[in-house]
C-alpha cells in the first residue's frame, strides 16, 4: 500500500483566486432541467412548467444557484423541442407564458435564478417565417431569411454541397416549388424539420435581438445559446470531407488537435467562423441594457480551448460549456492536462471556466464511466451494446463530480444526475423519439437513454413524475433505486453527497478560489492520482486500483464514498473515489 509523504509534495500554481464581489454566472452551480422529464403536473406523461415549479423547492434544498431550462417554446416537437415554431410562447405541452411568469417568479422567491434556451441556428419548418418561404419561391426576400440553394446538376437535383446532417443523413433537402416543379434546396445541419437561419440576413438579427428583449423583460437572467459555433457558415458553402458530428467520440485530454475526432466537430465550414463573434458582441450589449448580471452561455463544441474561449471574451458571451472536459477520459493524466488547459485559456480572457459532465445529449457520465473505456462517449447505448459496470460507473461518477465541484469557476449539473442516474441502456428501439435513430438508419441509438422521466418516489407508478403514472419514456425498473425519496435523509447516497458539496462549495468559496496542482504524493508518478489545492482544501481523487494513504494531520471534508481510517488514524482512499480535505487540523 502507498504511503503519502506531504513533506516532499510540491505545487504548481495554474489559476489564482479572484477577489471582491463578482457577477453570479463566474461561481454559479446551474441545474439543468429537461422540461418534458423532470415532472409532470398534468398528468400527460410528458413533463410540463407546473410541474417544474412544484419541484423547484427541491432544487432549492439541494443548493443550486440557477436552473438553466431546455426548450419549451411553441413547437411540433420533432427535435424535442429544439425545432421552435414560436420563440415568444410556451408549447401547450408544457403550459402557457402565464405558467412561465409563475416559474419565474417562484424561482425568483426561491433565490434560484433562471436561464432559458435560445436556438438560434434553425427554426421549425412549421415557423410562420419557413412557410412564407417556401410559399414565396427562390429569390424573395422570404427565402433570404434561411439557406436556400439551387442543386447542382443539370437539372438541379443534386444537392448544393456535400454536407452531412448532424443526426446523420445528407444535410438538404429539396423542395417542390409552389407551382408544382422540383424546387430549390434547404440546408439543415440537423433535423430536416430544422432549416438553418441565414444570419447574414440583418431581419433575423433584428429578430433575435426582439426575442432575447421579449425573455428578459419577463425576468430571465440569462440564456443558453444552441449550436452557438454554427450560425455563420463559410463564404460560399465548400465542400467538406470530414465529419459534422458535433458529439464526435472521447479523448485523453489533448486540446490541440484537428482531426474533428476528438470530442466536437468544430473544424469545417459549418462551425466556429470567425463572424459568429460580431453576434455575440451585439447580444453583449443587449444584455448590458438590463440589470442584475443577466448572461449568454454558449454552447458551442469547438476546440482547441483557446478558441472556445473567444467565445467568452469580456464583450462577447459570459460562460461557454467546457465539453473538452465533458470528453476527457477517466485518466489522471488527461484530466490534468485538460484542466490546466482550461483554466489557462480563460485565464486568458478573464472569463470563468464553465465545467459539465452531463447533459441532454450525452449518455449520462454514471455510464460512460462504467464503459471498458471509461468516459467514452457512444451516440447512445441499446440493449445489443457492451452494457456499462453501474456500481463502478456510478463509483466513479461521484468521485468525478466532487473533482469538478471543487475547480474554481462554474459547473452545470444535469437533472438526475444528483440521484445517481444512469443511462436507459436497454430502451426498447421501438420507444425511441430521437431523429439521430432514423435519421442515421437505426444505427446510432441517439439520445432518449439520459432524458428518461426522473424518479421521485420509489413506489409510485411512473416514480411519482407523473399523477397518473404515465411517463412520455419508459422507466427501467433500477429507477426505484435511484428515486429521490429513497436517497433523501440518507447518508453516504448519491443525493445526500451532491448536497454537502453544494454547501460546502459554498462555505469554502472553491468556486471563485485557486489551482495548484500537488506533486510528490506516492501514487502521482504512476499517474493515478490527481491532487490540486483550491483555497484551503486539498483535493485528491484516486483513479487509480490501489488504496491510497493520506496522512493523518489531514482534516476530512467530504468524500464520494465512505473511507476507512487506518489504526494509525491515516484516511485510507479506495480506488475511484474523491476526497476534499482541509490542509492542518
Ligand atoms: C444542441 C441541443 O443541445 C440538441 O439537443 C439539439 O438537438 C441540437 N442542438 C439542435 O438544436
């Protein structure tokens, strides 16, 4: 067994605490709440704004700053939502803007602040402005508004460039024109329900900076841009050979690279051009207009960090979704290094490091980490697949979110992931409402398996989400385990954990403190141990197989399990787990 020698560690200083009073958004933990899964009110299987409010005292107990809240505009539904027929209502699924003002409000009561969804790469088909379009035929300035082309060909039947679809499939679709003849293309870097905006057009410019007005005036603190890397495409539209993936595999914590297969697809002219950033500087000034620290957070999967952190330059967004993190594999090394990177690359811009493991469109980290290669990240996992370890997976999930938890900047949680939850892997492919699962010809299963409703009782039908027991997915049965009120009051579960982080996240100000990485504990040289400093805490995750030893004049914090203590007082830290610790007793 390794023994610690703190005598001999050394430190490498890489982020220094900020000082004084700063905007929320730099230290804030923000919930992210999937509105059609995490509680339902009126009893249509399918989660609604009421029954989101009803829930909010919950998150108000787990000690979040913020919710950031998924779609829930006007809209046919064909990419849950993401396809928005009207940016300035509440789909009849999920209430109306009366109900909207409500959540708002009882957030507001509640301390928690709230961030809404914006999509601005695409509207639904069904938005008044594509029918206009289609109806008003090539050249009007209808069709301005999105990408319209001439195929090429003779006959114009081919397609105008070669670009893929995100959920698979070619990424246009040719109309018939009003007349009857085969028509013009659209392009739709996803759903074909989703034609691209031109945002060269200044009337879609007007138009967004209405609709970001119309949402702050109701009171919203803040918005989530979707594709925020994609709405500028390239002079032209050329060609391009390479993946648009934008959630394209896993990697070992290397930022540098090009070859689109690490982590995101941001390399092709579909993404991360450089005029996406006049956009964001014009929506910075919107939001100035307005008080109380409202912000953009992007979403934007682009690499290397240094680009994704012009993103978040002092007059651009606020916070930009770390997916480089997200990617890294559950290696000592790798997560250093990526770390590092990041923090050195919004150091750079004065920006906060906006941290995530989860979200709606990954498999849940519970399961990637109990994948053989652990942190891999499948387009989804079906009943067919190497099925992830759950105990090791969720061993190792809470031991990764006590390591984000304790990094200096901001962190995203993703609804259930407090409980522990894993991915549906064995949904039936019958079930399945993702586009990614037709759309790639049923061979990518997509991302159904982490929006499954959340559980809130162990006994109830449908887990207490919904008053009739209906649920829009169904539940696996592992999901009684998992329920809110199986794990609340109890120590040592998933829940109670996040919990006491949350608060002591707080009590320890860890989010606007300081990184210095610890060198010199045994197991580090093997590279199996990752060790930071942050204030006064010492954070030390143990990736690695063996026990590790920390001293005995180390007083214990939290963990992400429970430890032993040795006879000579010594806290002994079993493999895939988290200790924060405070340096002297
Ligand atoms: C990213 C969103 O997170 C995802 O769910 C959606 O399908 C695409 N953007 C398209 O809007």
């Amino acid at each position: 067994m390794a023994t610690t020698q703190p005598t001999s560690t050394t430190t490498t200083l890489v982020h220094r605490a900020t000082s004084g009073a700063a905007e929320w958004w730099r230290t804030a933990v923000i919930y992210q709440v999937y509105p059609r899964s995490f509680a339902d009110a009126d009893g249509d299987g399918i989660g609604d704004l009421p029954g989101i409010t009803s829930r909010l005292r919950h998150l108000a107990r787990l000690g979040v700053d913020a919710v950031w809240l998924s779609p829930f505009y006007r809209s046919p539904q064909h990419d849950a939502g993401y396809d928005v027929a009207d940016y300035r209502d509440v789909d009849p699924v999920f209430g109306t803007l009366a109900d909207a003002d409500d959540l708002l409000a009882t957030a507001h009561d509640l301390g928690i602040r709230v961030i809404v969804d914006l999509v601005p790469n695409h509207t639904s088909d069904e938005h008044p402005w594509f029918v206009q379009a289609v109806a008003a035929g090539p050249g009007s300035p209808e069709r301005a508004r999105y990408v319209f082309r001439d195929g090429r060909g003779t006959d114009g039947e081919q397609p105008p460039n070669n670009w893929t679809s995100v959920f698979g499939g070619p990424a246009w679709t040719r109309l018939t024109e009003p007349d009857g003849t085969p028509g013009q293309w659209y392009l739709h870097l996803f759903d074909v329900h989703q034609p691209d905006l031109d945002w060269t057009n200044d009337e879609v410019r007007e138009e967004f900076r209405s609709v970001l007005r119309f949402w702050l005036d109701r009171g919203v603190d803040g918005f989530r841009v979707d594709v925020a890397h994609g709405l500028v495409k390239a002079e032209g539209l050329p060609d391009w050979d390479g993946t648009s993936a934008m959630i394209d595999g896993a990697h070992e914590g290397t930022t540098g690279s090009e070859d689109g297969a690490t982590g995101a697809g941001s390399t092709g002219p579909m993404w991360d051009q450089d005029g996406v950033h006049e956009i964001y500087r014009d929506w910075h000034s919107v939001l100035a207009e307005y008080d109380g620290d409202r912000c953009l957070v992007a979403e934007a999967w682009v690499e290397p960090l240094a680009r994704l952190a012009a993103y978040v330059r002092d007059d651009e967004m606020h916070q930009a979704f770390n997916f480089s993190f997200l990617t890294t594999l559950w290696s000592a090394d790798a997560l250093r290094r990526v770390v590092t990177e990041s923090l050195e690359a919004n150091d750079e811009v004065g920006a906060p490091t906006t941290w995530v493991l989860s979200n709606h469109d990954v498999v849940r980290h519970a399961s990637r980490l109990g994948l053989a290669t652990p942190g891999a990240k499948p387009n989804g996992i079906g009943a067919q697949d190497p099925q992830p370890d759950e105990e090791l997976g969720l061993r190792r999930a809470r031991a990764a979110t006590l390591l984000m938890l304790a990094l200096p900047g901001s962190a995203y949680l993703y609804q259930g992931e407090e409980l522990g939850l894993p991915e549906h892997t064995t949904l039936d492919d019958d079930e399945r409402q993702d586009p990614t699962w037709w759309r790639s010809g049923r061979t990518e299963r997509g991302r159904d398996g982490c929006r499954i409703p959340l559980p809130w009782t162990a006994d109830e039908p449908g887990h207490g989400f919904s008053p009739t027991g209906a649920t829009w997915l169904t539940q696996p049965d592992s999901f009684a385990r998992y329920a809110l009120d199986a794990q609340r009051g109890v120590r040592g579960s998933t829940y109670e954990t996040y919990r006491s982080a949350l608060r002591l996240r707080r009590e320890f100000r860890l989010g606007s403190g300081s990184l210095a990485w610890v060198d010199g504990l045994p197991d580090t040289a093997r590279g199996s141990v990752l060790a930071f400093v942050n204030r006064e805490i010492l954070v030390v995750t143990n990736l690695g197989p063996e026990t590790l030893r920390l001293p005995a004049d180390l007083q214990l914090v939290h963990a992400s399990q429970d430890l032993a203590v040795a006879e000579d007082d010594a806290v002994l830290v079993p493999a895939d787990t988290t200790v924060w610790a405070r340096l002297g007793r």
